[in-house]
C-alpha cells in the first residue's frame, strides 16, 4: 500500500537535498536531488533543506525519503554512502547512521526520524545517500571531489527511486 493510501496509487517518493550551496562541499545534497528531479519526473523534490526539524510536514506519509547530504565520516572526500535509517539507528544528535557518521546539521536526521515515528507521520523508508564534504566554509562550488561524486551518487538514488529502471 502507497502513502496516499490508496492501494492502486504510485508509491509516494521524495527527494530531499540537505544543506546550502552557500557552504561549499554541504550544497553536495541540494545538488544531487535537483538532478535526479529533473530526470526523475515521479518523484517530489524538497528543498534545499537547511535543518532536518524542517521535514517535519513535508515528508510525512512518503513511501520511501532519500535524504541527499554531504557527511564527515572520515573518509576520503568524495566517497559516497548510501545508510538506510532504521528503526534503532544512530545514537548521537548529529548522527545520520554508522558510528562515526555525523550530518554537517545541528540535529540529527535519526532524531527527527524518531520525532516523525512517534507522531505517526514517518516516511516508510529512509535512505540517506551522503557524500563525504571536506570545505564547509562559506561560498559557493563544490571542491573537486564532491563535485565528481554528485553523477554516483545521482545513480544511487536513481536505483532507490526507480529500481526497475
């Protein structure tokens, strides 16, 4: 059954773009999701989203949310990681997934998953796809090597939105 709620309806997918092209490698998320819109007319592009808390409302009732971010996990910049969100994800307020793992956000996107479950308005699913940022300081552009990662992780969600491609 879709979100909407009507057994015979298309599943209700949402693209969310986390962070601001205004700080460098953290626009990472606001660019994968304009792409995968633009080529990807079923889905619901939000954003860009500056804070988790302002999904609350938008994504409610989605039947999968792919959160496109930039994180700092410590890997090499550039890498991309695809984290599905369950139920007893992450521990820290900052934490998107793994240990170590953390959103270039003030609260983390598990605790407002938490916050959404328990008013009842969750997505089904939640898959962040993050791509490892390195320059989180004020301007615009990525650096070089988010900027090459952004076609991977486009495909990324291309294959969560539409798997039978």
């Amino acid at each position: 059954m879709s979100g909407s709620g009507d057994p015979g309806a298309a599943p209700r997918v949402v693209v969310v773009g986390m962070g601001s092209e205004y700080r460098r490698d953290d626009g990472a998320g606001v660019a994968v999701a304009e792409e995968v819109a633009r080529t990807c007319p079923h889905v619901t592009r939000l954003g860009p989203i500056g804070e988790p808390l302002d999904l609350l409302g938008l994504w409610d009732g989605a039947d999968l949310a792919v959160v496109a971010d930039a994180v700092r996990s410590g890997a090499e910049p550039g890498t991309v990681q695809l984290i599905e969100l369950s139920e007893a994800a992450g521990t820290g307020q900052g934490s998107v997934g793994p240990p170590g793992t953390t959103s270039t956000h003030g609260i983390g996107l598990t605790g407002v998953l938490r916050l959404a479950r328990a008013v009842g308005s969750a997505p089904r699913r939640v898959v962040v796809v993050g791509i490892e940022g390195s320059e989180f300081g004020n301007g615009v552009g990525l650096s070089p090597a988010v900027e090459r990662a952004v076609p991977h992780a486009v495909g990324h969600v291309r294959d969560l939105v539409d798997p039978a491609g």
